[in-house]
C-alpha cells in the first residue's frame, strides 16, 4: 500500500491518513503542492524529492545553526554522507563495504517477523536511509521510512526519530536498524516510537555497543585522541578490535552522536518498552544487538 513518497501526487491518499505535524502531531491535509497542519497551519514541501516535515531544531541544525548537540548531530550526518559516498566509489565493493557495521539480513528478517507477529499492519523504519529494509519486512506488512537525509526511492520520509510524523498509534512494529546511535535525543526517540505504536505492538532494534574504554576512543574530538584511545582499548578488545580502531581514526571513519555500552543502551529502551528477546554477534571491537521490545502499556493508577 505505502509505496513511495509520490503517491501523494497521485491522489493516493493511504499515506496522508497516517501522517501527523511533527510539530504539534496535528492532522495533516493536502494543500495544492503543500500539507498544512490543520492545528499549528504549518506548511510542508518537498525537499530532492521526499516529503520533508523536520522539526525546528533539525532544520536549524541542517541550515548550520543549531545548539552543540544538534551540531554534534548535523557533523555525524555529514561523515555518514561521506562514508555513503566512499562505498559508492568501492563499486563492486559497496555491498561488503555497506556491511561493515556487522549486520546481517537473515537475522534482521528474523527479529522483523519476530516483533510483527502474525497480525498485519505497518512497519515504521526510523533512520531507514535509502529504505533497503522494506525488501526484509513480511509482505503482509505496509512501510514507511523515515530518515532526515533520505536516498533512494523507497516510501521514506524526510523527518527525524525525535519528531516522528506519524499519528499516535498507528503501526504495528517499528523498526531501528544502525541508527540508534545517530540520535540526538534517544530517550525523545524511544518515547516516539512508543507513541506511534498500536498497543501490543514492538519494537525491532540492531545496534552496535561497546565498552567503555571503545566508547571513549571512538568518541575523542580528534585523531591522534581516536588512535591513543584505540592503544588504550587494546586490552579490552585484543589486537584485532584495536587495529579496527586505529583504522577508523586514521582514515576517519564516521562518527556517531553517541556510542553505547550495553548496560547504557538497555537501561534506556527499558524505560518504553519489555524486553522480550536480545540475541548477540560479537565483532572485533563492539557487540551488535538484535533486541526485540513489547511496548509497554501505561497503566492508571486506582484512587483509593
């Protein structure tokens, strides 16, 4: 059903009804060329061909304004642009080279069906890039992407995980795949993702964690504090977990908003959802999670 964004131009209008101001979380409805928030009378356009509805903050923080955080925020998004363009250039290379977070399709497919269960609906990819994981959701399953610098021609909206255009409870699962630790505000994201699911609904995550002495090493300001981190970590990691460190710092490699330990990582998802199920591959230098989370129903109090 949800194809891609350009089904709006084409008068379809099953995307628009589960679409939501990412400002106020306002009814959205058809304005000519624009959608106008029927609440706040904000006006939304395309931008290199998606739907853009980012909030305030992101637009300043893309526009070269912004806080620290969200400047932290738009200079991640710029290595990871590079780093696209890097495994553009790999050529016949670029479908290993796009794997190099350590993920796998098999076991991603896996944790999708796990968490859409047998009832049909839709699946939300947050930070869905280019939309590649449409092709991994069961097909009784609609999609809808979102992402704040979106590629490819997938149903991807231009929008971020703090501000998610969506109405309260309207999907079935959603999905995190490697881009968790892109999030500015994670504990905001966590709350979105719980507000736009159906009760009953889950959560489907893969994200990388490290340990301490990793997270401090990628995380340092400049290279030469990158490549001491990375001798420094050698005892936690072993020779090959400190090689890839070193790597990354001297040719470097993206850097993400934040990087987690485990222990950080399931103490925030904990807060929104139960955890049902984590399943772990080791890799040189990190852990990657496929966690899967029931969202967890608020329950009122009695007044006695």
């Amino acid at each position: 059903m949800l194809a891609r964004p350009e089904m709006l131009t084409s008068g379809d209008e099953s995307l628009l009804s589960i679409l939501a101001c990412p400002l106020c979380k306002g009814v959205l409805a058809r304005s000519h060329d624009r959608l106008r928030c029927s609440a706040c009378a904000r006006d939304f356009t395309r931008e290199r061909g998606y739907w853009s509805l980012l909030s305030d903050d992101a637009r300043a923080a893309l526009e070269g304004r912004g806080d620290t955080a969200w400047t932290r925020w738009r200079e991640a998004l710029e290595g990871l642009e590079a780093w696209r363009a890097r495994v553009d250039r790999a050529g016949s290379a670029s479908a290993s080279a796009a794997k190099r977070d350590g993920s796998d399709d098999d076991r991603t497919r896996a944790l999708i069906e796990r968490a859409v269960g047998e009832r049909a609906g839709l699946l939300v990819d947050v930070g869905a890039k280019d939309g590649r994981m449409r092709s991994l959701a069961p097909t009784k399953c609609d999609y809808v992407g979102i992402d704040p610098m979106p590629r490819g021609d997938g149903a991807v909206l231009r929008a971020i995980s703090e501000a998610i255009p969506l109405r309260d409870r309207c999907a079935q699962a959603v999905l995190c795949h490697a881009a968790f630790d892109y999030f500015v505000d994670p504990s905001a994201a966590l709350l979105e993702m719980h507000r736009v699911l159906a009760p009953g609904g889950a959560l489907a995550m893969v994200v990388s964690v490290v340990s301490a002495p990793v997270a401090h090493a990628r995380g340092a300001s400049t290279r030469v504090e990158r490549v001491l981190g990375a001798l420094r970590a050698a005892k936690s990691v072993g020779t090959k977990g400190a090689t890839q460190l070193i790597g990354e710092a001297i040719v470097g490699e993206r850097a993400h908003v934040r990087y987690y330990t485990r222990a950080q990582l399931m103490a925030l998802v904990g807060v929104r959802f139960d955890i049902v199920d984590v399943r772990e591959v080791a890799q040189p230098a990190s852990t990657i999670l496929y966690i899967h989370g029931a969202k967890r129903t608020q329950r009122k109090l009695k007044v006695l």
